[in-house]
C-alpha cells in the first residue's frame, strides 16, 4: 500500500509542518495525526531531530483517541527510554491505562507526581477526568472547583511569559481563556483585550476569534454596562461572527471531505433584548442532511442556557439562502425548532419569534 507522501507527494517536512501546525492550533483531528505521524516517526525519524520527542507524545495522545494501543505503547517506550523520570512521561502512562480502563492504575501515577510536585495542574485535571469517566458527576464538579481556584497563579505566570515573549500570539490567547474563565466583567474585559491582541499576531487564530466573539457577547448582554461599552462590544461580536463564518466557508470550498457538522451558526446580539440566530450552510453540502441544522438549534439552546445573562422578548432567527435542505420548510421551522427552543429554554426568557426567509 502507499504511503501518504508517496500518494499526495509531500515530504516529511511538510508532513512535521502540519503537525506543528496542529499542535499549535490545538487541533484535536486524531485520525489525521494518526496517519500523517504514524509514517513519519516510522520512516523519517532520524530527520526530526528533537522534535521527534514531542511528535512522539502528539501521536500517543491521538492514538489513544483512535483506540490505536498499539501505536500509543510505541510512541511511550521510546519516550521512556529518552525521559525514565519525567512527569509528562509518567503522565502519559495514566493516560494510557485510562484509555484501557484500569482507573485506580492510572490514579496512582498521578497521585505519584503530585506528591513529588504539587502544582503539576495536569495532573490534577487527569484526576478530574477519570471521575468525570466513572460517572462521578458530584465529586468531579467539587475537585474542578478547587482547581479553578488556583486560576489566578496561572494567570500571574502568562503574565511574565508574555512579558519575556510578548509577540507570542499563544500566550496571549490562553492568558485571555484564563481571564474569561475567571469571570466578572473586569476579566471579561481583559480577556477580550487580549484575544484581540493574539488576533493582531495571528489573524488565523481561531481559537481567539471564537473567544473574542465570546467575551464580547457577553460584555454586550450584560445590563451593568454603558450604552456605549454595549454599542462598542455588539459590534466586536458582530465582526468575529462574520470572520468565523467566512473562514468556515473558506474551508469549506477548499475541501472534498464531509464536514463532522454541515453548518456554522453565529450568535449577535443587536440589542440588550433583541438577539439574532442565522444559519448557514456551504453550497457544496449534502442537502438532505438536517443534522447539521439541529446541531445549531441545540448550540443554540446550550448558550440561552449556559450564558450569565437573560434572553428576553425577542429572538429572531434568519435563515440564509441554502441554511435548510432542500425537504425543508416554513412548517419545519414552527412544529420543530419553535417547540424545541421553547421546550428547553428557561421559562420566561423567550415570548415571541421572528423567522426571516431568504431563499
């Protein structure tokens, strides 16, 4: 069977490239790791130089992903072999055995380094996780509670690093992902400042496109704040909404492949009481697919029930050309989403609908 770079023609730098890429973004397309990792470590690996070692734990982790024990047990010992007493090391190995079930395994390697080193915050959000995975709802909401606590420290810590590297678009973001976390309007403030920044360093971060768009809806809906802070943020929110859909598009007409999702929503807030909900789809789309469509109505309902604020009055939703299939129409709209939105939203937040048709 070929390989991948013998297939598409590409060389093993393009191939350590894209998973420099990935890992920078924060890409968690496993599948894709799998394959392009997989050859290089296997047929390039005296190339990579030191980067072989991280290529090596980015392969392991979407490994574990695709069920690939395999690969994972690979990837593992020859990091072992480079780093006996590494505490990523070792917290790799727990995420191995969590991938196999063997939780209390798992759990004595991560208790291990936190003895060794208690602010080893991997650690404990590996610990959360496999509460979360035993079905330990109560007890992982209790222990994640605790560990945001400490989001403060990590705040200080972004702080110094992007005082040593303050054209790093990567500190930036997760400085403002802390702030956001935080909460309270001050934060909300500054973290939106900052997802701005790590914009102006790289325009295709969309991770902080996502979080601008975020932090300003937020700032926009909330009754504390000046008319002009509102007017200023509703038109934030509007521009990272129009940059998020026109780089879905993009992607969408550069790419053969079936989209996980066939459509992007975007959420604006054009007044404290009015919000707006357009759906979209690329033309390129399969058109009898309405999962698509239902997966933006409940990301709909999920933020009307996540956010801190209150939707009231009036929402108004806009369908753009080709934002439904073709089996699709206006009875659709009122048996289906109108009920849905009712049913699963908080009582009293929506009292009247406005369906806009462009077809």
């Amino acid at each position: 069977m070929a390989s991948l770079s013998e297939m598409y023609d590409v060389g093993w730098e393009e191939m350590r490239d894209k998973l420099r890429k990935w890992r920078e973004d924060n890409c968690r397309n496993s599948e894709q790791i799998v394959d392009v990792g997989e050859e290089l470590i296997s047929e390039h690996a005296s190339k990579l130089g030191d980067d072989i070692w991280i290529i090596y734990e980015q392969v392991m982790i979407a490994a574990l992903d695709c069920s690939r024990d395999d690969l994972a047990l690979t990837c593992l010992q020859e990091l072992r072999k480079q780093f006996p007493d590494s505490h990523r090391v070792k917290r790799l190995t727990g995420m191995r055995l969590e991938a196999l079930e063997r939780y209390d395994e798992a759990n004595k390697h991560y208790d291990a380094i936190l003895q060794e080193d208690p602010t080893n915050t991997a650690a404990r959000k590996r610990k959360i996780s496999i509460l979360r995975a035993q079905g330990k709802s109560t007890e992982a909401i209790r222990e994640l509670n605790e560990y945001l606590e400490h989001y403060g420290k990590a705040a200080f810590c972004l702080e110094e690093l992007m005082m040593t590297n303050p054209h790093n678009h990567l500190y930036c973001e997760q400085y403002a992902e802390v702030k956001y976390t935080q909460g309270g309007m001050e934060n909300l403030e500054l973290a939106r400042k900052y997802f701005a920044q790590a914009l102006r360093l790289n325009n295709r971060n969309m991770r902080a496109l996502f979080g601008l768009y975020m932090s300003a809806s937020h700032i926009a809906a909330s009754p504390k704040v000046s008319a002009k802070v509102k007017k200023d943020n509703i038109k934030y929110a509007a521009w990272a909404a129009a940059q998020i859909n026109r780089a879905y598009k993009v992607r969408g007409s550069r790419s053969t492949r079936t989209m996980h999702s066939s459509y992007s929503a975007a959420l604006s807030a054009t007044e404290s009481r009015v919000f707006h909900m357009t759906l979209q789809s690329p033309t390129h789309q399969l058109k009898k697919k309405k999962n698509g469509f239902i997966c933006c109505i409940l990301t709909f309902i999920r933020y009307l029930r996540t956010s801190s604020h209150s939707v009231n009055l009036f929402i108004c939703i806009k369908l753009e050309r080709n934002s439904l299939p073709e089996s699709a129409s206006l009875a659709f709209i009122c048996k289906v989403v109108i009920p849905t939105l009712v049913a699963f939203t908080p009582s009293g937040h929506i009292y009247s609908f406005c369906i806009k048709l462009r077809l």
